[in-house]
C-alpha cells in the first residue's frame, strides 16, 4: 500500500543514514586521531594493527587487516597525508553521490565492501613476487567508485581539476583510462620486481577494485565501456529464437489523479521502479506524477 512507504507517509521521516557522508566523516576523524597518535604520542602501532601485510593476514591471522587497510592513510607523504584525504574525499562527494542515486545505497555499500575486498586479495596475491611492504590506503575504493562512476558517464564531457589545479574537460572514460594506464605502469615495471612504486602505493589492490567495477558494471547493465549497449552476450541459433514483437510504441496514458485507486497502483509501481533501478531511472511524467501524488496526500 501507498500509505506503507515511510516517504509518501503526511509525517515526515526521520533523517536517514547516508552512507557517503559519514564515509566522508569517518575518513576526516580517522586521519586527525592519526596525527594526533604520531605527532603527539609518537605511536606507530596502528599501522601494524590495521594495515594489510600479506603475511600477517595469512599466517598470523589478522583478518580484520582485509577490511580495515581501507580507513588508514599514510600521513607522512603528499604533505602530511592532505593529498591522499583530499582525493578521497572529492571522490567521494563527486563520484560516491552520483552513485549512490544510480543505485540506491544498499548496493552501493557492497559495492564498496566489494572493492575494498578485491583489493586486498590482490595485495595477498602478489606476496610470492616480493610485494611485502603494508598497505594502508584508500585507494582501491576510490579507484573502484570512479571507474564505475566513469562506466556510467563514459560519454559525457565532464571537467576535472588534475591536481586540483588544472582544468581538463574530456569524457570520463578517458580519464578512467589514464588512471588505470598509470597503476598498470605501476603494476609492472615496480611492484612485480619487488619494488616500491614512486607514484602510490597499491596499483595492485587498485587494478583489482577496478575490474571488479568494470565487471558489476557489466553484469548489471550488459553494457561495454564505450557506452554502447548489448542485450545479450550470447546468441541462439536462429531456429531456436523466437519472432520479435512489434517495436511499436505503446500509446501515451494519463493516470487519472481524482480516482485514488488509479492513482495508488501506479505510484506503487513507480516506487517498485525507484527500488529495482535507482530514482534516475524515471522519466520526467513518472517523477511529475510522484510529486502530484504526495501534494495529494499531504492535503488530505
């Protein structure tokens, strides 16, 4: 019924819990409690305790390191650590609320549980080629939320600010790809021979957030990355498909407002839309409708 769902109720709801925000929060209270651990206690153990080393996640047995790597930051370089909070924080607030639209805030949540544990079983895999130095970064998350967002807007021109100086203006998959070119270098020429990269740390665990946002991307929309769409992957032989509809469009209806049971079945159905493909996903007489519904009810 149209009266069970908490945001057609006359009362208005209480605030809800928005994932990007307190992400945003959290990331800010976390580094200013690291600053003030090394700069005014001088402790470092943080960075044993919740930092990813393969070797202590595998045979030690610090799990919880597989998760937490995530939430800590190296304040030390890029001017105490204020580049790596910055870009994170503008990628959350740019990419993470778009997203976050897209697809609703429960699957975007896996979806950043998700990278976060992509890429530390990167980081676990290329232990054996000398990579044993720890990782603490946010790094793979945000790679995983911008190539994603980057898959969705592939082809919109879009500004950005590289090094949050410069202005560039291209579609956002190119810049998808510059970044991902960069770990790759990263990738090959450093930390497949054991070395530390000069650019970041983690162009392993960064890669692998990557394709695991390339691939939901896929899964979810059956899309290639030039923004083109395929509705399915594999083919039927002829003999076995079955004749094709009538692409006819469907004649234009109007929903009548005054009969209120008209009136509930299709915001219903705009609701079950909303929860299925995201709030973006409704044309403009679906969104005018939603809006002429709630006024109704308010008044009554």
């Amino acid at each position: 019924m149209l009266s069970d769902r908490h945001y057609m109720r006359d009362v208005g709801p209480e605030r809800p819990f928005d994932l990007i925000k307190w992400l945003m929060a959290a990331f800010v209270a976390l580094f200013l409690l690291q600053h003030v651990a090394e700069k005014w206690f001088q402790h470092l153990e943080h960075y044993s305790w919740f930092g990813l080393v393969a070797d202590n996640a595998l045979h030690v047995r610090k799990l919880w390191t597989l998760f937490t790597y995530n939430f800590l930051q190296n304040t030390a370089g890029y001017s105490g650590g204020v580049f790596t909070l910055i870009c994170n924080l503008l990628g959350l607030y740019f990419c993470g609320l778009d997203l976050r639209d897209r697809l609703g805030q429960a699957r975007l949540a896996w979806l950043y549980a998700g990278f976060i544990a992509a890429g530390a079983i990167a980081w676990c895999a290329v232990y054996p080629l000398g990579v044993d130095w720890p990782l603490f970064t946010p790094f793979a998350s945000f790679t995983g939320l911008f190539v994603l967002f980057c898959c969705h807007r592939a082809d919109e021109k879009m500004t950005f600010l590289v090094f949050f100086i410069l202005p560039a203006t291209m579609k956002p998959k190119y810049f998808c790809w510059c970044w991902v070119a960069l770990d790759l270098f990263g990738f090959l020429f450093y930390e497949m021979g054991g070395r530390v990269s000069p650019l970041w740390n983690g162009h392993a665990a960064n890669l692998a957030a990557a394709l695991a946002a390339f691939a939901c991307y896929r899964v979810s929309r059956r899309a290639d990355f030039s923004g083109g769409f395929s509705n399915t992957d594999i083919e039927l032989p002829r003999w076995l498909r079955r004749q094709k509809k009538s692409s006819t469009r469907p004649p234009a209806y109007k929903v009548n407002v005054a009969n209120r049971g008209d009136l509930r079945a299709e915001v219903d159905r705009i609701l079950d839309k909303i929860n299925s493909e995201g709030f973006g996903a409704l044309t403009d007489e679906e969104r005018r409708l939603l809006d002429d519904a709630r006024d109704l009810l308010s008044r009554r």
